[in-house]
C-alpha cells in the first residue's frame, strides 16, 4: 500500500455507518435554497440591508441612506432578497416599504451577530 499524503482525506481503517452516510448525503441534495440564503447573507450590502430591517419597516429610500447607495443598488438587492422570501415589500403610492418575511430571517442575523461578538471576545483574551 503506498504512504499517505497529507492530503488524503481518507481513515486508515473504516468507521463510519453506510446507512448513516446515506442518510446525510441524500440530505445534502436538498439544501441548495439554503445555501443561497447564506450566500445572500454573506454580502455585505444585503446582510446590512436586512440588519437594518431587523428595527422594522423601511422604505426604500430609507434603506439606500442606511448603507449609502443608490435607490437603484438597493432595489437591485432586495429585488434578490425578496426572490429568496428574505424580505417582503408593500406598495405605497410611489413608495416600496420592505420588512424582514419572518422572525426566522431575523434570527439568523441575530445568531451571526451573537456568534462574532463571542468571537471578537476570545480574541481580545
């Protein structure tokens, strides 16, 4: 049998139960909306976007002043939000008011935040 690499990811002898794996690997199938969730979270813009809508309801105008865009740029990105069921808008007149869809987006926002506060304290120790 030829060494190892240090890059071999495979066990030396095996351990893990088939049904298991199977188990997890037909699950992984089915987290593509998920994982477009945290890729929109994980832009910048969009997660401050929804931070800010975490206080309430804004209009549009109100969110371009938040993260200092154009009313273009943000309706760009909540046009993305809202395809995700992130956020949801109502017309007004001329306005667009968005809110966060559910308490759900808003825990999400609330546990990154948790979790890199914790974070930035064991750095400081």
């Amino acid at each position: 049998m030829p060494p190892k690499r240090p890059d071999d990811i495979s066990c030396a002898a095996y351990c893990g139960d088939p049904k298991t794996i199977g188990q997890i690997k037909t699950r992984l199938a089915d987290l593509e909306v998920t994982v477009d969730i945290f890729r929109a979270l994980g832009d910048e813009t969009r997660f401050k976007l929804v931070y800010a809508l975490r206080h309430g309801e804004l209009c549009v105008c109100d969110l371009a002043r938040v993260v200092d865009m154009t009313v273009a740029a943000v309706s760009y990105h909540m046009r993305y939000l809202r395809s995700l069921r992130l956020v949801r808008h109502d017309k007004r007149g001329k306005y667009v008011y968005y809110r966060l869809d559910d308490d759900h987006v808003a825990d999400l926002v609330s546990i990154a935040l948790a979790h890199s506060r914790e974070e930035a304290g064991r750095r400081k120790k």
